[in-house]
C-alpha cells in the first residue's frame, strides 16, 4: 500500500503508527458511533495509516465497508513544539461540503462529522484506484496535464467563492490559519533567519489580513489523490477565508523543490510548474491578474524557505540541497521576482549552474 493518502503534512520526523493504544480505540468507536456509523453491539477493527503529523488517520473496518477516519490532534507530530486548535476539523468537513458543490468529483464524500469527538469520517480511496500526486511524481510519473487539471479545479474554487459574504464568515479561521500555516512557516523562518524578520513578517501580515476566496491551506501533492475521476483535493483543516494565492504558490513550490532531488526529472516538473500557472492564471476575475501574479511570486521564495527552515521540512532533501534551497530563497526574498515565470526561470538557471 503506499503512503496514507489521507495524511496533511510532509514532514522528515512524521512517525510510523504500529498499533492504536486502547484510549485511541475507544475514542474512534464512540465517534463513530455518534455518527450512527456503526451499530451498537459492532465491533469496527481499525488499521492506523502513516505519514501524517497532525491528525489520528485510520481505515475503520465496519459491516457497511471500509471508511476512512480523521480526528484532530492538539500537539502535530513534528520534532518542534507545534500546537494547533482541534477545531479545524470543522473547518475541513465545511470546506469539502462547500467545494462539494462547485467540484463534486474533486473532494470525497464526507459520511459522518462528530464535534463532540473532533473527528469525522469520509469515504475510504483504495489505493488499487487512487493514487497520491507526490507518490507518483517522485516515482517518475510525471504529466503535465495532470498539473493542468489540479490548477483547473482550484480556479474554479476559487472564482467561485471569491467576494462572498457569507462564506467569509462561515470561513473566518484566520487564527487556525495563523496556527497551522503563517507561524509554523514563515514564523520559524524569521526566528532562525532574523534578517529576514522585516520582510517574511510583511507577508504575513499581508496574508492575514486579505479575505478574497477560500482557500484551502494545503495544496500540496501529498494531498492530492489520482484516480478514475480525475484529482482529489484532501486534508484541507487549514481552510480559511482569505488569499487564494497561497494556494497556487504553495502547490507551485512543491514542483520547484522535486526537482532539487529528482535532476533527471527536472524538465518534465518545470513543465507541469509551467502548466500548472498558466491554466490557473489566465482564470483568475476576481482581482487585477497581474497584482495577483505578483503576490503569487513573492510567496514562493518564502515558501521555498520555509520547506526548509520552517517547522514542517521537507523530508526528501539533503543539507547540500537545503543549503541551495536556502541561498535561492534568501536571494529572492530581498528582490522578489514579480513573475512566475521569471522565479521559474531563475530556479532553473539556479539548478544548471
């Protein structure tokens, strides 16, 4: 089976979960059971998956069939000390019920929510038919159009709920938000880089503060399953009401960071790097396309800084290849590029010489 596609984070100290200790059981079987998921007198078994940092993620075995199970933790799995509110996965079960209508075929369905327990459940993607972006992308399976069909459906979220009163106020997360991305990220790059504080602080301010679409705060391959239907968006507990820019450039970063560690690949990720923008880009109505292109940019090379100063490093990078990350982004940092392509260009340029 491959890595857990319901996990959220990447992370290099992510445990492996042998078992479930008796507490973990028995908190399951009552959300479960709140959720009229099981019967009474029936005995659900319950296989723990791997990889995420900030949930409980199980396969519940259960006389209707295998479902999938998510409760919230309050301390992430991480080597640094990382807390976040449980009641993001309120906010998780609200963002799929709402792209659910603008995108059915790219969220799973949700079977039960159980505040009282800060857990929910969702419908099980077998590994035979799904299969995670990153999983694939590391493994050489890389497809442009696949890349394209991920930036259609976030357009498409996003024109959607851009300007929308009252999905702003369903979505006010912005602390969740400020806890789960902005601190963790661009927080702990400014402590370990206080250079650096002035402006990694301006971007966070600037992110905070903008209240555009809804975004889902983890856009990363790891979150996105292939299947039959085209791309599942998962593990969206960061939801938030705010800039949509994020998203693009947080997905983008991965395809700039995989090309660090796979050299032979490097040319078909900057493609799915190019695909992906310029099928987002050109969607975007909801705001001037080029002031939004421009925040785009200056987000990844903090981004790109946070992958590997910030609290959830990427795991698949060397120090040799952290320190080139480091030196790129610092660079950009200090004159941020105002196009995508031309960051593009410049990773590029960066990698050859």
């Amino acid at each position: 089976m491959p890595a857990d596609p319901h996990t959220p984070n990447d992370a290099a100290d992510a445990p492996q979960h042998p078992s479930l200790i008796d507490e973990e059981t028995e908190a399951l079987r009552s959300a479960l059971a709140r959720m009229k998921l099981v019967d009474d007198d029936e005995a659900a078994r319950f296989a723990p998956l791997t990889g995420g940092v900030s949930s409980l993620i199980v396969v519940a075995h259960t006389a209707r069939g295998p479902l999938c199970v998510k409760r919230a933790l309050e301390r992430l799995k991480v080597a640094a000390d990382w807390r976040a509110p449980v009641e993001r996965n309120q906010a998780e079960v609200a963002w799929i019920r709402t792209v659910a209508t603008i995108a059915p075929d790219s969220v799973p369905r949700v079977l039960g929510h159980d505040a009282e327990g800060d857990a929910f459940a969702m419908e099980y993607l077998p590994p035979e038919q799904f299969q995670s972006w990153k999983a694939l992308l590391l493994a050489g399976s890389v497809d442009p159009a696949t890349a394209a069909r991920v930036a259609h459906v976030l357009a498409a979220i996003h024109a959607a709920t851009a300007r929308t009163p009252g999905l702003q106020a369903d979505f006010d997360n912005a602390d969740n938000f400020f806890a789960l991305r902005l601190d963790p990220y661009f927080g702990e790059a400014a402590r370990r880089h206080p250079d650096l504080a002035p402006v990694l602080q301006r971007l966070i301010d600037d992110v905070h503060r903008r209240r555009t679409a809804l975004v889902h705060g983890d856009v990363s391959p790891k979150n996105l399953m292939i299947g039959p239907r085209g791309p599942i968006f998962l593990d969206a507990e960061c939801a938030t009401y705010g800039d949509p820019a994020f998203d693009l450039s947080f997905c983008l970063n991965h395809l700039l960071l995989k090309q660090v560690c796979r050299p032979a690949l490097r040319a078909p990720l900057a493609a799915c790097f190019d695909a992906m923008a310029g099928t987002y880009l050109p969607r975007v109505d909801w705001e001037p396309p080029d002031e939004f292109e421009r925040r785009a940019a200056a987000l990844l090379p903090a981004l790109l800084l946070a992958r590997v100063d910030g609290k959830s490093p990427v795991e698949y990078l060397d120090e040799a290849q952290r320190t080139f990350v480091r030196r790129f982004a610092v660079e950009r940092l200090h004159t941020p590029p105002a196009t995508l392509s031309t960051l593009a260009l410049a990773w590029k340029d960066s990698l050859s010489s």
